[in-house]
C-alpha cells in the first residue's frame, strides 16, 4: 500500500486540509498485463484491471504466482475477443492464445470463452509447449502440472478439456455427465493423470516427485505411482481439444501451466479466480439451492410420483430460488461407512458432484442408509467434518451451508442412535458456524404415512420441504 496526500473538505466545516490516505499501489504483473493487452490492440475494462490488482497480493503470498510458468485469464468487454485472448502470464512465443474459430458472441463477461453446444472445431491454442517453451523454468517430466478453470458445462458427457492435441499425450478433462461419480483418476499418460472431473471451478492435474495426482478446489480426487516419463509434452497445450477429438459445451475463465503447487496453494489460485471472476461479474455460484446425499435426496427408486415434486424442488419453488440440484444415490451417502465410501469414493464423490453444482446454498442431509451404516454419532462426526472443512476451504460462504438431520424412518428404528446422531449433527453445525435444518422434530408419530418402504411417498416430500422452509426463511440469503 502506497501513502499519498490528498487535499480533503471535512464534513461541515467548509475546510479543505491536507490529509494523507493509503491507495493499492499498481501490481507489476498486473501493470505488464494491461500494457500487453494495449500492445495487442486491445481495451481492458478498468474495473477488471482493478479487480485483479486487488486479489493479487494473497496470490503472489501464498507462492502460488512463483511456481506459474503461464497463465490465461480472458478478460475484457463482452465480444472483445482481442483482449479476451492475451495471456495474464506469458510463457510462450505469443503474448496472446490462439481463439480457433470463436465469433465475437462466444465471449462474455458472464461466462468467459464458451464453446458453445454440440461437438465443434473450437479450440484454444496456447502456443506453450512445455519441452521447449523458453520460460519453462523448472519445469521436468516427473515435476509439472496444469489447471483449468470452468465456468460452465452442461450435464452431458461434454465439457472443458485442456491437453495437447496428439496421442499417448496428457490431458485433463472436466466433463458433467448429470451422475453421480466425481473425481476419478481414468488412466496416465506422460506421467501425468489423465482426470476425469465433474465439477467446475479450478481442476488440476500435476505430476509430484514420481506421483501423478488430480484435484478439485485444491484437494486430491486421485493419485497413482507410476514411472516419470522420460520428456516433458512437445507438442502445444490447447484447451476444449484432446487427442485430436473436440470438446464443447463448456466454458473456460483460463488456465494455469504450472510446477508442482501445494494443495494451499491450489486453493488460493482458485480463490483468486473466483475472486475476481464475481467482482467483475462473472457467474461462479448460481442463485439455486442443491442439496447431496444419499437416496434421502434423489426421488429414485421410489419417491414423488411427479418428478420435480421431491422436496429439494418444492424448496426452490417456494423460496424463489433460480434453479435446484440433488444428488443423490441409494446406499451412497456423505456418511455411509460401507466399501464404496472410501475417501476417494466417498466424501471425495460429494465434494466433486457440490462443485460440479456450484449452487449459491448448499444442504447436506443425512439419510438412513447413512445413518445404520455409520453405526454411531461419532462415525457420522468423522464422515461429515472432513467434508465441511474441504468444502469451507475451498471457498463456500458458512453462511450458505447447512446440514439436515435424520428423517425418522421406520427403517431405522433405534430412534436413541436417531437422537445422538441429530445432536452431532447440532453440534457440528455450531462448530462449523453453518445452518441445520431439523426435520420432524419431537415426535415419529405419523411417520409411515409418509413412507415407500425407505423413501418418502408425495406427502413426505411436501413435509419435508415444509420443515425445511420453516428452517431457513429467517436466514441471511436464504
């Protein structure tokens, strides 16, 4: 911060005097970047020079902006595709990517770069080859990653890809095929995971002493040992294309080549993204609710006999919310403790379908599925608070997170494993400073009126939605 003095009226006095006040002083990369976009013959907004300047500081002091070799940032006015394609970090030959066959729609302040639907040749070329670009830097086989940074995907199995664009190469895909497995390491190339994500924001792929790891929002979805490989990728990065196949339906705010980063360090680049991508206006967390569980969430196999008529939805409706996800699989919850809720395959399985649903308010419920398997309050406690602190971690406001508690089934009858388990629930929401909605409560009378075998039938779902409502009405942004 830099001290400068300005000539000031005091309120009411109808005095002028001289008084010393603290401006942010202009980053130099972030004045190199502006001056590169001038150069390339492009306008970039104040307002977006402005916000990066401001986020920059807790970039450059988490060491995150030290190990960045390049790094792209499309910014600039809806349609300016001049701007929108110089990169913030150069790396490379070109100061700016190349936008193969993107029109002047295809960029919004809203979204970013968006490819738009349906398989197409769109692509964007970085001209970063990392065995040869000049400011590789440190740069080696067994020591190197990437990221990308989505904005937008849609529920198919299309979505944002960054890789190189020949055979037996690496590459990270972050796809949304609307089910629900997340992070899931699918095979290595060049050493590297080739991930497989369904979720948005920051998704990385990097190569570690000798261990290729994938990540979402700064945590590991996956990791494998394998052998180095001998020669870092001579062929140029793209995003939208791998292995030669296009990818679409998508949209990209940038991406990051990179050395090795920390999972903190992973963090607050994806916390400068999103930082600056919602103070220039840019959709990160959509005004929608979505909550993720275990069956207790999905209106399958048994359940409302409308679709849209489950209780997540009749939420959404009443409060107004733009839109509404759920999540869910029966036996498959955030506290089931069976074998498919390992830490890759459980609590890494909610993380990645939240961030793949990037909803303003988020609800965790507990189901019975998750309940009789856990067994215990204390297990429930060791699965849930994993899963809030990667989640508060990675940028979710406490203030739109919250749990809910136990629905008393007749298919969990210990209603004392019930009551210890909804007080856990209690406490991990104090601890956690997030909302707790209490379904039912005080008494089971009634309960099997609302109930297809373990599933609730149409009434159960207006219930539940109504106790829910009851719930948050009074909160902040509910």
């Amino acid at each position: 911060m830099a001290a400068i003095w300005r000539t000031v009226k005091y309120p009411g006095s109808g005095i002028w005097k001289s008084a010393r006040s603290s401006v942010q002083a202009i980053d130099a990369d972030v004045a190199a970047y502006a001056a590169a976009v001038t150069a390339a013959g492009g306008s970039l907004p104040t307002a977006h020079q402005a916000a990066l300047n401001m986020y920059m500081p807790a970039l450059k002091a988490s060491g995150a902006w030290a190990l960045i070799k390049e790094m792209w940032f499309p910014l600039g006015n809806a349609g300016d595709l001049v701007t929108a394609a110089v990169k913030f970090r150069n790396g490379a030959a070109s100061a700016s990517v190349t936008l193969t066959n993107f029109v002047t729609g295809d960029y919004t302040i809203a979204m970013g770069v968006d490819a738009g639907a349906g398989n197409s040749s769109k692509k964007v070329v970085t001209d970063f080859v990392p065995s040869t670009s000049a400011t590789n830097g440190a740069l080696t086989a067994a020591e190197w990653g990437f990221s990308a940074y989505v904005t937008r995907q849609n529920t198919s199995g299309t979505g944002c890809s960054m890789g190189t664009v020949t055979n037996a190469s690496a590459y990270l895909q972050v796809v949304g095929n609307g089910s629900f497995v997340g992070g899931k390491l699918v095979n290595l190339q060049n050493g590297l995971p080739s991930q497989s994500f369904q979720g948005r924001r920051l998704s990385t792929t990097q190569q570690t002493g000798g261990v290729a790891y994938g990540y979402m929002g700064g945590y590991v979805q996956g990791s494998a040992t394998n052998a180095a490989p001998s020669a870092l990728p001579s062929v140029s990065m793209s995003v939208f294309s791998t292995n030669n196949a296009f990818w679409s339906n998508g949209a990209s705010s940038g991406y990051i080549i990179h050395a090795p980063m920390t999972p903190a360090q992973l963090r607050a680049l994806q916390t400068f993204y999103d930082n600056v991508c919602q103070t220039i206006g840019r959709t990160i967390f959509a005004d929608a609710l979505v909550a993720v569980g275990d069956s207790y969430v999905a209106p399958t196999p048994t359940g409302p006999s409308v679709p849209g008529n489950d209780w997540v939805a009749l939420v959404a409706a009443a409060r107004g919310y733009g839109g509404y996800q759920l999540k869910g699989t029966s036996g498959i919850g955030w506290a089931n403790g069976s074998s498919n809720m390992t830490p890759f395959n459980g609590v890494n399985i909610i993380f990645s379908n939240i961030l793949n649903n990037p909803a303003k308010r988020v609800v965790l419920p507990l189901g019975v599925n998750d309940a009789n398997s856990a067994g215990s309050a204390a297990a429930v406690t060791a699965a849930a608070q994993p899963l809030l602190t990667m989640l508060i971690q990675s940028g979710y406001p406490t203030q739109y997170l919250a749990l809910a508690t136990l629905y008393p089934w007749t298919g969990l009858p210990d209603q004392t494993l019930a009551a210890s388990i909804a007080q856990a629930e209690r406490d991990l929401a104090t601890a956690n400073g997030i909302g707790l909605i209490e379904f039912f409560t005080g008494s089971t009378a009634g309960v099997t009126s609302y109930e297809v075998g373990i599933h609730k039938n149409d009434a159960g779902h207006v219930a539940l939605s109504n106790d829910a409502v009851a719930a948050i009405s009074s909160w902040a942004g509910w």
